[in-house]
C-alpha cells in the first residue's frame, strides 16, 4: 500500500527576515527594559547572525511518534544538564566561541526543526548555547527558540528545568502558567531529548528531508537538510505503565570513562518493585 505524504512545519518567516536584515538590526540603539530582556534579544542576534553567515542545519523529525517520545520525556535534573548538552554536542555542526578574552570557551549551535505540522506549524529557530560545565559561565548556557509569534529562553540548570517542568515559564519578565507555556515545555523537552538522541542513535540521522515530505519551497535556508528516523527498539523499551520508573538520557562526561566520554546512551525504564541487582566495578581501561 502507498503510504501518504505528509506536511511539515511552514516557512518561519519572523525569523527569516530577522537573518537577512541582521546588518542593519545591529546598528539599530535597541532598549532593554531588564537584564533578561537583554540577555534574550542579544542571544537572539548572535543567533541570526549564525545562521547569516554559516550552513546551518535543518532537522526534521520524521514521525508524530518520534515527536511525541521527545515531548513525553522528563529531563534528568540529576546531572548537570550544561555539561550534558555540551558533550551530546560533539557531533554536530557548532561554533566555537570564547567568551572576556578567550578564558572561557563555549559551544554554539543553531539549527531549524521542523516537523508534521499539526505539532510544529511553523518552523523553530534554534540556538544552544553552552559551557563544558554550568559553572564555568550561567549566562552562557542557555536555549533561546523563536516560532511565529514571539522568542523565549531557558536556562540550562536544574533551576530552569525545574520551572518548566513545573509548567512555570518566564514570558515578558512575568511567570507565566498558560496554554503557550505549555507549549514551549513541550518544546524545549522536544529540543533537549532530540539533541540526546542524535547523540546516542547516529546511525538514526539521515541526510535529506524525510521521503514523504510536503514542503515549503522557501522553507529550507541550507543544504544540510537532516532527517531524524525512529529507532524501533527504544520504541518498543518506553511502553510506560504507571508501575516504571521513567526512562532517561546519560551522557559519559568524565574522563573515567576514557573512549565512551561524551557518548550517549538511553536508560531503559526499570520496574521500581522487581529484582534487586547488583552493579559491580569491571575494566573500565578500554571503555
């Protein structure tokens, strides 16, 4: 049987304009009306810029199914979720910066995420920016997205993940508990868990757009079009019941784990009332 096409996100326009006019936007006397509002639009500046001057990619999540296990994912607050990016970042098409003359490096990486349109209608404009650990610099490690309507950000720490997962989002320097915050949760849970998948399932990342695709002619700015397929096995692992504790991302970043730092891997969910095992130390010299 012929499987049907189907339709991804529209042309984000909004910010499209922003890339091609970003010269003149920077000789502009902007206002801020607070540090945060600061904080984001110069995020979002540097972000255009990016995208202006360099092939940026273009992922799309192939499937409702593979988007939904994004959104559906929890973020694991237990570890230092800079350092996690940071490290899940390794393979993908970054800018390295340095931030008060040269002494602290950090990572940038713009992308545009597209996926079937009734769950992302229009294009976001991604930028990740982080540190190889949350302590070597907060105000670097942030996401800042933009959709049709407007530009947020969250900051990579437990605290700002904690809000959002809480449904709490900071929209013109007020907490804000809506439908749209809701949204960007979803969101930036997409964003995050995408990020750690590329990471631990390469070989799931395909050049091109996706076979079936319906798209806008002016929707790609690049060539580097991506394709993020699902893995059947993590499929058939994340069936949730009530009775599981949640499945996870880990990623290697210390460098006891020699070969594997920076890899990884999806923690499958475990039963909470079950077998009691063991975990002994091995050889951890070829990891």
């Amino acid at each position: 049987m012929k499987k049907s096409r189907i339709k991804y996100s529209k042309t984000n326009k909004r910010f499209n304009q922003l890339v091609n006019n970003i010269d003149s936007i920077r000789q502009l006397n902007i206002g801020y009306n607070n540090l945060k509002e600061k904080q984001l639009k110069q995020m979002i500046l540097l972000q255009a810029e990016i995208e202006n001057k360099y092939d940026i990619e273009n992922i799309f999540i192939e499937i409702e199914e593979l988007y939904k296990f994004f959104s559906s994912t929890s973020i694991n607050l237990q570890s230092d979720i800079a350092q996690q990016v940071y490290y899940s970042l390794k393979n993908r098409k970054c800018v390295d910066e340095c931030f008060e003359n040269k002494k602290t490096p950090f990572r940038l990486y713009a992308f545009r995420l597209f996926a079937p349109i009734n769950l992302i209608p229009t294009s976001l404009a991604v930028c990740i920016s982080c540190t190889q650990t949350f302590n070597e610099g907060n105000i670097l490690n942030y996401i800042t997205l933009s959709d049709s309507n407007s530009s947020q950000d969250l900051m990579l720490h437990k605290k700002g993940i904690e809000y959002l997962e809480n449904g709490l989002v900071m929209i013109n320097n007020d907490i804000t508990r809506d439908e749209y915050s809701k949204k960007l949760l979803e969101y930036y849970r997409v964003i995050l868990n995408l990020i750690f998948y590329m990471n631990a399932f390469p070989e799931n990342v395909l050049k091109g757009v996706p076979e079936r695709a319906i798209i806008d002619v002016d929707n790609i700015i690049s060539d580097k079009k991506i394709t993020i397929s699902k893995n059947i096995k993590l499929f058939k692992n994340h069936e949730i019941s009530p009775h599981l504790r949640r499945g996870h991302w880990r990623t290697f970043t210390s460098d006891y784990y020699k070969n594997k730092k920076g890899e990884t891997i999806w923690i499958d969910p475990i039963y909470i009332k079950g077998e009691a095992l063991t975990v002994i130390e091995g050889n951890t010299e070829n990891v």
